[in-house]
C-alpha cells in the first residue's frame, strides 16, 4: 500500500521498511536509559524505602550501564539517520528522473493540456513532498505507532489501571485529528491551486518581463500576479489558522493526559495499592510516551497535507504513453498520409488530407496561417496522434513504431530554436550523444558555425547562457541546423527555417540547409514563397485541407491559391515605411 501510495520502486519500498524498523529500535533504545534513571532513583531511596543505605557498587554499574545504554542510544540514532534520511533523498533522485522520463515519453497533446507551472511543480515540489514524507513523516509516524502500542501493552500488564489513566486523553485527542484531517482534505485542494496560480503567474512574469517593463506594467501593476499572491496568502492563514487550531486542541487534551496520570498514581499510592517506585516509573514512561504521540499528530496531519501531492502524482504516472514497436526498420524514406484526420480541442486541423512523399524529393507546404502546416510537421513524428486514416514511412504504420524509435530516423529545423544553458559543444552533441569530436566539429562547418564558434571566448566550451542568449537569431540557427547534420537521418523536416532572419543571415542558413538536405527526404513550410520555388512538389494547404499539388510553375499557372499567395508577396517587397 505505501509502495504504490508513494510510487516507491522495490528497494525505496525495502528501504522504507527500514527505516520504520530503526526508529523503532530508537524509541525501545530510549528506554533503557529511563529504566536505568529508575533504578538509580530507587538505589537512592532506600534509605526512606527500606532504612537501608545506598550500595555505591550498583551505583556505579547502574552508571556505567547508563553509559552504554547512551552509547547504544547513539549508535541506534545513526542508524535512523542514514537509513531514513539517505535512503529518502536518494529515491527522491530515483523519482524525479523516473517522473522527467515518463513526461518525455508522453504525447505532446498531454502538454497542451496541463500549465508549465503545474509540470514543473509535480517533478519538484511534488517529488519534495514526498522526499520529505519519506525522510520527516512516514517511518516515525507508523514507528512511532509501533513503539507506543508495544509498551502500552507492556505497562497494561503491569499496572492496567495505570496504563488506562496514561490512554484515556487519547480517544478524544484521536476525534480532534480527524476533524483536522476532514478540514485538510476539503481545503487542501484550494491551498495547492492557489500555489500553482502563483507559480504560473510568476512564470508568465518573467517570460513578459519585456512587455511587462515596455508598457510599465511593474510591480502593482501587473493586477494578476499581485491578486494570485493576496489569495495564496489569504488561503495559506485560512488554512493553517483552522488546521493549526484543530492541532494545537489535540496536542493541549493529550498533554491533560500527564496531570490525569499523577492524579491517578497518587491515589493509589495513599490508598495503599500502588508503590513510590512503581508510580516514578508510570511517570517517567508517561512523559516518554507522550513526546512520540504529540509527534504522531503533528506529522499524521502533514501525511494527510502530503497525500494531496502523492495524488497528483499519481495521476501524472497513470497518464498512458505512446507505445510501438521499438526495433522497427525503417529502410527508405517513402512518406504517405492517407485520409488523416486531426481534431485539436474539438476543432478538425486536418480533414481527410491525403499525399505522398517519395524518397530523395524536397516536398514544400504552403498555405495560410493556420491551414494545418505545422501540424502535419507534428503527426509526422508522432508528437500526437492521429484521429483517423493513417500515415506510413517506408510502408509501415507509424502508429506501430515506438516514437523515439521514429524520430531517430529524421531531424528537425524549427523557427524557434530551443538551446540549452551549456557549451556549443554539448549542444550541438545532442544531435548524436555518441558523436566523436571530430564529428562534431565537421557538423559544425557544414552548418557555417565555425567562424563565429572560434571567436567566442571559449570556442566550443563556451557557456550560452539560458535558450542561447548570448548568441543571435541566426547563430542558434545554424547551431540547430549542426544538429540535424551531426544527427544523419534519412528524412528532414524544416519548419520556417529562415522566416525571421536578415538577408545575410538567411543566405547564410540556406547554404547550411543546403549541406543537410543533399540526399535525404527532405519535407519543408516555408511562408516566403520564393524559398520553395525550386521544391520537386509543393503541396498548398487552406482550412485544413489540400487544395492544390504541384511544382511551383504549374501551380502558378494554375491562377489559384498559391498563385495568389505568390502575387501577394511580390506586391510586399516594394512595401517601406512612410509618413
């Protein structure tokens, strides 16, 4: 139960178990100490017990035995230590990798759905939470549990009118925390939304800061972010004034507890049927009882606040993952869509679009903005999946192909480059993570990298900064474009590789595309028509639906949309600003 509540593989499950054993084994180690104190105490009594003197000798063995019940004390503690505090953070590491895995394996649809801010929660904060379950909460509370059941059995054979008096606060303070726990599991919820809200309005902070200090939108003035903090703040105090409350009334009935037992052990002692000794010893294990209850407490209602992370999690881990066929051999670059069609939030992208690619041609994709380009760039791979109809590479159904197993057969040119806060070097290996130096460098002229690589103050172990900022639009570019030459892959797919880059620079990535596509399947969007002109098919897309097929010449000729488009463009390069 606790292995699938808290998602713990086999050996964090094994290790849990552990750690519950040796806090055990530290509370019972904590009571020989006391049971020591009692013996010393009652040594130093018999003068007033029994009228005779103290024995020296046991004095000091109860005190040598003090000694190594101490030093057995510590080295119980040690224990505890390092197998619930290391054994925690190192499945916590486990965790976390194992959570970044199954989100890399999931659809991109799955993405579309949830907040970055969520995400980036649930591989964090989430996983934190349950790292601090499994180190602070879970092995003291069921040890803890354990311990305090075992004595008072034990104490309940040797005095069970004692042993009632030390239990009787408990069932009240046992009501008290589950009205807490009921509180907790009705307003937890709103806490963690309330959380998240700050953390996506964060994000969205610092990813308009441009905006944001363009139109003087600073401080109080940004109105979201400043009302998703005022309710985290308010709901943080509701929510812990009313837990807090029920908590603290627990912990203050159990506590009444000590007075009931002294009470209780001196009118035994007056009427004569319970000894000074006996009632020091009571005492002594009341106090040593009540400290790991009042623990129990505090921390079941930190279990209950947690469950809500393991929750998410939960429901994070159970999203299903594209299966296929990892071994599948892919031995042309043959492309065909056959009656694919694709909603995206109930709205069809993609109506029964249907075309061919054969290996070794450059097939272009025109079309308006919003006519299902891109998205055909992304059912390709796999990113999502189809609704309906099919789409094979070298004849077989991609949907029988393990995505990473697919994507290893083509690489891709995007707009917007994504470059990692690491060296040129590492992220240009991306491309081919077993790639030899010298491949790398190569992948790196073909792309026209080098000249501006060398001049950099490390050369390719510069640092780039975070998504590449301290290197150009058209560098990080051709950065992307080192990859995909590094990578080799039979078919190449460039979205607007050169949409929003200078004259210079775009002559300059043309000639690197140049190097990539020689010899490959090579799909491509490009909206300045003129760069897809020499295409050996262009295919013009509009509302989701193929609407012309052809080379460039003939399409013109053909006075449709794509001749429209074309006019259109020409009519723009006369275009300058005025007054």
């Amino acid at each position: 139960m606790v292995k699938k509540l808290f998602h713990l593989s086999d050996k964090g499950s094994s290790d849990l178990k552990k750690s519950v054993l040796s806090c055990v084994i530290t509370d019972f180690a904590l009571i020989f100490p006391v049971m020591i104190i009692i013996r010393i105490i009652s040594e130093l009594l018999k003068p007033f017990t029994a009228g005779v003197s103290a024995d020296m000798s046991n004095l000091w063995l109860l005190v040598l035995a003090a000694a190594a019940a101490a030093a057995v004390y510590w080295f119980a503690c040690s224990y505890e230590y390092e197998i619930t505090y290391g054994t925690a953070y190192r499945e916590s590491e486990k965790t976390r990798i194992e959570v970044a895995e199954h989100m890399r394996k999931l659809p991109l649809s799955f993405f579309n759905r949830k907040d970055l801010s969520e995400l980036t929660t649930n591989i964090m904060a989430d996983c934190t939470s349950i790292e601090h379950a499994m180190s602070h909460v879970v092995p003291f509370l069921i040890g803890h549990c354990i311990s305090i059941t075992l004595v008072c059995l034990m104490i309940a054979f040797y005095d069970w009118r004692m042993a009632l008096a030390v239990y009787c606060a408990l069932p009240l303070s046992a009501i008290i925390i589950c009205a807490a726990s009921a509180i907790q599991t009705k307003y937890g919820g709103s806490l963690v939304q309330a959380k998240l809200d700050v953390s996506d309005k964060m994000q969205e902070y610092l990813e308009g800061i441009k905006v944001i200090k363009a139109f003087r939108l600073e401080g109080e003035n940004f109105e979201s972010l400043n009302k998703a903090l005022k309710k985290l703040m308010r709901t943080s105090m509701f929510f812990e004034a009313l837990v807090g409350s029920f908590i603290a009334a627990a912990v203050i009935v159990m506590q009444t507890g000590i007075g009931i037992v002294v009470f209780a052990g001196v009118h035994f002692i007056t009427g004569a049927t319970l000894g000074i000794i006996p009632f020091l010893i009571f005492l002594l294990i009341t106090l040593r009882i009540y400290s790991p209850l009042i623990v129990v407490m505090e921390l079941f209602a930190e279990f209950r606040y947690i469950n809500i992370a393991t929750k998410r999690m939960q429901s994070l881990r159970e999203e299903p993952l594209m299966d296929g066929d990892g071994e599948t051999v892919l031995k042309d670059g043959n492309i065909e869509f056959s009656n694919v069609t694709f909603k995206y939030n109930e709205e069809n992208v993609l109506k029964n679009v249907s075309f061919s690619v054969k290996q070794g041609q450059i097939t272009a994709f025109a079309g308006p903005s919003g006519s299902g380009k891109s998205t055909i760039f992304r059912l390709l791979p796999r990113f999502w999946d189809i609704d309906s109809g099919k789409i094979t590479v070298s004849g077989k159904n991609i949907k029988e192909i393990e995505p990473e197993r697919l994507m290893s057969y083509m690489s891709f040119v995007f707009q917007d480059v994504v470059l990692f806060n690491d060296t040129v070097y590492n992220n240009i290996k991306i491309g081919k993570m077993n790639a030899s130096k010298e491949e790398i460098i190569n992948a790196a002229k073909m792309a026209g990298c080098d000249d501006f690589i060398k001049d950099m103050p490390d050369g390719y172990e510069t640092m780039l900064g975070e998504n590449g900022c301290t290197v150009s639009g058209g560098e990080r570019q051709r950065i992307s474009i080192a990859r995909a030459i590094l990578k080799n892959a039979p078919i190449v797919l460039l979205d607007e590789a050169t949409a929003s880059l200078d004259s210079e620079n775009e002559l300059k990535i043309q000639q690197a595309i140049s190097a990539l596509v020689k010899g490959r399947t090579v799909l491509v969007i490009a909206h300045r028509l003129k760069t897809i002109a020499g295409a050996d098919k262009i295919i013009v897309l509009n509302n989701g639906e193929i609407v012309e097929e052809g080379t460039s010449e003939e399409l013109i000729s053909k006075k449709g949309l794509y001749a429209h488009l074309y006019n259109i463009q020409q009519l723009s390069l006369g275009w300058s600003v005025k007054k």
